[in-house]
C-alpha cells in the first residue's frame, strides 16, 4: 500500500493536467478544478461516465475526476496508457512538454563569475585592540534609566528574534527573573549597538562597553549548558553570536570570527537536538513560536557565515525542514508584528540565495535553472507586495516598521536578481533567450538606488542599513558606465551620485565600508 500511495500521490500533476487540458470540452472552471484519484472506489451519482477500458472506469463531474481502477491490475504504467487513451490530446502535450523539457536541459549558461553577497557588519567604526585590563560593567541595575533605554534598543533594534511577549519579559527584565546570562548577553549587544549607532557612551571604545557583560553572560552561560540545553541556551548563544561577530576586522580574518562561528555552531546543534525545525504541538503555543523564530534566525545567520566564510554550512537539509514559518502573535503589537513577518521574509531570501549559490557554482548551469530561481524571486515580491499585512510604502502609516521593513525586504529581493544574472550577462548577451540579463540587472539596481532613497527619506534607522546591496548595484551600475548605452549610462551617474551623497550625510558615514563604498563609487 506504501508504494501504491506514492505512485498515486506522484500522479496528481498529470491529472491536473489532464483535468486543465479538458476543460473546455466540460465547462468546468479551471479555477475550481480538484483532481481526485479514486483508484478503488466506486461510482457517485454526481458523477458522470466519461471513459471505459479493460474495466478501467473515469468519470468526471463538477468536483474533478474519479478512476475507478482494479486492486489486482494496478500499476502506474497501465494508468498513464489509460489517461493517454482516454485523452488523446494528452500524448501531443507530454510529447511537447518533453520536448521542451530536454532543450532547456541541454542549454547551458557560462558563469563568468560566482555569485557575491558582501557580508560587512558596521560595528567596526575604528578597529581596535582588545583591552589588556579587565572590563568594567558601565551599567549597572541601579542604573534605571540606562538600562530602560538600552533593554528599548534592544527590543526594537534586533529585528532577528522578536520576543513573543515583550511586555511580559520587560518586567521579568526588571525583577531578575530572566536568566543571568541571557540578561548580561542582551545588554553587552546592546551596549555595543547603542554606542555605535545611538550615541551612547560618548568617548568610550565601542568594542569595550559592553565587553563585561558579555564576559559574564559567557561564563554564566557555559555553566547553564553543562546541564541545560533548551530554548534559553540557544537564544543566549546567538546573543553573544552577534555581539561578537561585530567585532570582526574587515578582512572578517581576526580571532573575533572563528569564536562567534563556533557560538552560533553550537546554537545551530542544540537546536536540531531540541528538532526546532520540525513542528512540536506538544508545546504551549509562545514556546512553539519561539521556537519558530530562533530556527528561522539560526538559518539566516548560518547562510551570513556561509555567504562571508568558506565555512560550511551547519543546517538540516531544506526537505528535512517541516517546521511552518513564523508568524505573528495574536497579543502582539503592530510594529512587533510587522517585525515578524519581516523576519519570516529575510529567511525566505537568504533560501533564494543558497539556491543561487549553489546553482552557480559551477562554470555554467542549465538554463532551466535560472528560469526556476528567477520566478521564485518574483514570486517572492508578489507576496511581499501583496500578502504581507503590516509591511508597505502606504499600507500602514501608524506602524513605525511597515515602510522601512518593506524597502529592506525588497532591497535585498533586487539584489538576488543581481547575483543570479549578473555573472551571467556575457552569455545572454548572445543568446535568444527570452530573459534579458542586462536589463534585469540594471532595474534591479536602480530599484535599489530608489528604495534606498525612499528608506532614508522615511527617516528610518541606519543602525539597520545593509550595505551589500548598495555595493552590488554600484557595482553594475558602474559596469553600465562602460558598457551601457547613453540613456543607461546617464541613468546609472545620477544614481551613483544620489547613493554617495547619502552615504556622506548619513549617521553611518564614519564606518569603514560605508567609507571604501563612497571610494568606490568615484563619480
């Protein structure tokens, strides 16, 4: 019965192709087509005769098609000689779709380049050396008002995790109830997040104010994991995770990397020990969705190391993933939800990458490859664009995070398009191909340019500016300025003169790859 059930399940696309094929002969709308595989069944009253042989009986009605099939005479073979006798029409349309199917096999497109994602954290105004004297804690918890603003920071600044109860946690916060190092691991990011981009602790060394904190939270924690290793271990390792990483030189080569690598490797063990990427109903509903959220950071922050190391990658297998994606909370508040669903999205992008990396690793890749990829990349606009609640230039005015997080979220969709044809416009260049690699590319940069104006313009916070993408339209911008045509190259000057304005007038503008990108940029 197992294979039986397999074989029927795999024959669900040829019926509905069938059923779509024959809907003009029927009536039916195709809109409202169910396709139904009743291989031991019987006859319904609703149903209506359509086709018999050798006892094999197909009847279609309103509801789709029913196969009345004999146990002892059923094999996948015999079904598909069925369908294609019952419907002629349908030998011609495999033939074609084979047909198709082997052109675009055998067509392959150069790679000239492999795919780039330019992964460079911010922290690192000023790089400089670790401190040889013990650090001090610059908080303390008598210090009410510092730790209000620093726990407002982090609450809304570290977009990876939302936590489900805010309100809840604030005060567990404040009464010690959250665990040691959780709390230490929270305010040494925040410390460190406040001083670079919300100036705090004015004249202090970004890479020391929170240093004492997380040397607590890290001793605290490796005695919580020699008993422990539940939800509260893996947030708090991906806390110090990304207090650390931003501590990375800009060669991304200093000892500050391999330490944050193993914290977030151990994060990403622990997780698949606890089977966070698979459902678990048995939870109480707050404790399925953090769940939810910290697998759905642990995969984005896996493909960042990935995408900047020649590190491997520590996820499951995508098929092994049956977790459903995160998703807002009934009590939560509207920015918190918009939050989410911004979170739930970036997952979803940094998937379309490792797709894209891993289909041009190679010196060429099929062509219907790069079909596939590029329509999951519209697809996933479409429902940014459309099914996204609380994220949207004009959607919802009222909630802070709707417009910014829909400029990031489509940023970052435009620079997939960029690194899957980008590399491969001298092979479209000479191919009749219907997809036009130049001009994919240039839009996609100009929609870039343009939405990092808007996002600016919005007066949203550049503690949350991702420079990959603007290094990546730059970058074909300016291979336009060389080999573009005059409109082109008139278009790309004036947004490379728009982007290196606002870098040299943002609050970022100190920062080292904010710095080398107006370099760069050279107009």
């Amino acid at each position: 019965m197992v294979g039986l059930d397999c074989a029927v399940s795999n024959l669900q696309d040829d019926l509905t192709q069938v059923l779509q094929s024959v809907n003009s002969l029927i009536g039916i709308d195709q809109s409202q087509c169910v396709v139904k595989a009743d291989v031991f069944g019987s006859r319904n009253d609703s149903q209506s005769h359509f086709y018999t042989v050798d006892g094999q009986e197909l009847f279609m009605s309103q509801d789709g098609i029913s196969i009345i099939f004999p146990s002892d005479n059923f094999s996948y073979r015999k079904l598909g000689d069925f369908l294609s006798e019952a419907f002629p029409m349908l030998k011609e349309l495999r033939a074609t779709n084979n047909e198709l199917a082997v052109e675009s096999q055998t067509i392959k497109i150069r790679v000239t380049t492999p795919p780039f994602m330019i992964f460079v954290p911010l922290y690192d105004v000023y790089p400089t050396l670790p401190s040889i004297k013990a650090p001090k804690l610059l908080v303390t918890p008598n210090d009410s008002n510092a730790m209000q603003q620093l726990l407002d920071i982090f609450l809304t600044c570290y977009v990876g995790y939302q936590i489900p109860k805010k309100a809840e946690f604030r005060a567990d916060f404040f009464a010690g109830r959250v665990k040691p190092f959780i709390a230490n691991a929270i305010l040494a990011w925040a410390c460190k997040h406040a001083a670079v981009f919300h100036g705090m602790f004015e004249g202090q060394d970004a890479n020391q104010v929170g240093e004492a904190h997380y040397q607590l939270a890290r001793t605290q924690l490796t005695d919580h994991l020699f008993e422990n290793d539940d939800v509260d271990a893996v947030f708090g390792l991906l806390l110090l995770y990304g207090y650390q990483v931003g501590k990375a030189s800009a060669a991304l080569s200093c000892t500050n990397l391999p330490v944050s690598y193993l914290q977030l490797g151990l994060a990403t063990q622990i997780a698949r020990k606890l089977k966070m990427y698979q459902p678990h109903p048995e939870l109480s509903l707050e404790m399925q969705e953090s769940y939810r959220r910290l697998w759905s950071l642990i995969y984005f922050l896996d493909a960042l190391t990935v995408g900047q190391t020649d590190r491997p990658s520590m996820i499951v297998d995508d098929k092994e993933i049956t977790v459903l994606p995160q998703s807002p909370m009934s009590h939560e508040s509207l920015d918190s939800a918009a939050r989410v669903q911004y979170a739930k999205c970036r997952t979803m992008i940094r998937r379309l990458y490792r797709n894209i990396a891993n289909c041009l690793h190679g010196s060429e890749v099929e062509l219907s490859i790069i079909h596939k990829v590029n329509a999951e990349i519209d697809e996933l606009q479409r429902y940014i664009d459309n099914d996204l609640h609380l994220i949207g230039i004009d959607k919802f005015p009222e909630v802070r995070f709707s417009k910014e997080g829909y400029c990031k979220l489509s940023i970052d969709v435009a620079l997939l398009k960029i690194q899957l044809f980008f590399s491969t416009i001298p092979t479209f260049d000479h191919s009749p191909d219907e997809l036009n690699a130049r001009e994919i590319c240039f839009n996609a940069a100009v929609k870039i340019m343009d939405l990092v104006s808007i996002d600016a313009a919005s007066g949203s916070l550049w503690c949350l500016y991702s420079v990959e993408s603007s290094w990546a339209a730059s970058t074909v911008l300016k291979w336009f300025l060389s080999n573009g045509s005059d409109d082109e190259k008139q278009i790309g000057l004036k947004h490379l003169h728009i982007l290196r304005h606002l870098m040299e007038t943002s609050t970022v503008k100190g920062h080292w790859p904010v710095m080398k990108l107006v370099d760069y940029i050279d107009v």
